[in-house]
C-alpha cells in the first residue's frame, strides 16, 4: 500500500528561497484570446476526452490555452522569497511550482510558458538533453504533429512555506494538468496526459538542481 510518511503543514518560519533563473534567447508575446470562442461548460465536460491523433497548433490556440489556464492574474509579495500568485488554476499558498514547457514547431526548440508576461520564453539553445525524452514519449503515444508540454516541478517553491511539501506539488501538477485538459477540450484542441514524468531528463534541464519532471502530456489540433 503507497502511504505518505507524513502530511503537509505550513512551517512556522516560511524558508527564504531564490527561484531558479531560466536561460531565455527570445520572449515570444502571446495575443489574448477571444473568450466567446470557448464552448459552454457541460458541452466541454461531454466532449472531453484523451485523443491519440495530433496536428499542430497555431500560435492563437496555444496562446488562448495557456491564458486560460496558465496564465498570472494578480500577484502579492511573500515572506519566501518570491512571489505568490492568482491564476485561474488553484495552487498550495499560491505558490505555483510547476512550470510548463513546451515543445516548438521546430522539434528541437522547446520555450518555457511566462504566465506573469504571457509569453513563450524560448530557452537559449536547442536542447539535445530532452531529445531521449521525445524518443520515450513517442513509445507511450505518437505524438504525430503534436506538442510535447513537460509539467517540471521546482519543489523548492512549495518546501519554502510547507514540511513534507511533496503531495502538494503532485497534486498542484494534477490540478494543471486537469485543467488544460477541460481547456482543451473548449477550445477543440486534442490533449492526451501521457502517465509518464519526464525524469531524468526534465530534472537535467537545471545545473541548480532545482527541477523535478512530475507529468508529459501531447497537444495538437485535430488532424
């Protein structure tokens, strides 16, 4: 039987932690999205379900999931070092700890999702340490002309306010990853979660030693 050794709790003296900084070449603005293109609520909870066939996505589509999703409403200064935020998807001491990376058009470009700027980060340079995990990922699912999105936890965000911080970093990344699924699915766009972590690999992204892969889903429109 899985058991948690113990449950999470708010520290007594939130712990000071620097975020960890992401090498960026290019910041890509995303457009705000056209909300009445959404479908209602329960036609989107009927619709919704995991595909298995992918096309790729134009930049509006990506950027209308992500804003809906994703993306930093408000945001508050904390005593942990950073700041805590709203967004539209609900996180322990709205911390938000899971970052989302997205693969590029181009296979060997991935860009990190700036939910406070609302943009694609493209990373420095083309990175050859995520290539294994493209290769894995197409024996679960293929992705075809779809998306790989890695859901990368940088557990030492939540740690700063709570002990024994992991089943709520899993279940933040649970709680994202559900509710790019139901946006998803508004938007008519296809989404499969691929039950896989992304580890090793995800956690080499860092030389800090900061990054936890917790999740891999693929992204596409329908072919």
């Amino acid at each position: 039987m899985w058991t948690l050794e113990a449950d999470p709790a708010p520290r007594s003296v939130p712990d000071l932690y620097n975020p960890i900084e992401w090498e960026v070449r290019e910041r890509c603005s995303l457009p705000a999205p056209d909300i009445e293109a959404l479908a209602p609520m329960a036609a989107t909870l009927d619709a919704r379900y995991s595909e298995r066939t992918f096309a790729p996505v134009r930049e509006a589509l990506m950027g209308a999931l992500l804003w809906h999703a994703a993306r930093t409403k408000e945001s508050a200064p904390s005593p942990l070092g950073f700041q805590i935020e709203h967004r539209p998807t609900p996180s322990a001491g709205a911390i938000h700890p899971v970052h989302l990376v997205i693969q590029l058009t181009d296979e060997g470009s991935w860009a990190r999702y700036n939910p406070q700027e609302h943009s694609l980060d493209l990373f420095a340079k083309d990175d050859s340490r995520l290539q294994p995990l493209v290769d894995y990922s197409e024996q679960v699912v293929p992705r075809g002309g779809g998306h790989l999105i890695l859901f990368v936890a940088e557990p030492g965000k939540t740690a700063a306010k709570y002990e024994n911080p992991e089943s709520l970093i899993w279940r933040d990344a649970g709680i994202l990853q559900g509710s790019l699924a139901l946006v998803a699915a508004a938007l008519g766009l296809n989404y499969c979660l691929l039950g896989i972590t992304g580890n090793p690999w995800v956690a080499q992204l860092s030389g800090q030693g900061k990054l936890q892969g917790v999740g891999v889903a693929i992204l596409g429109t329908k072919p």
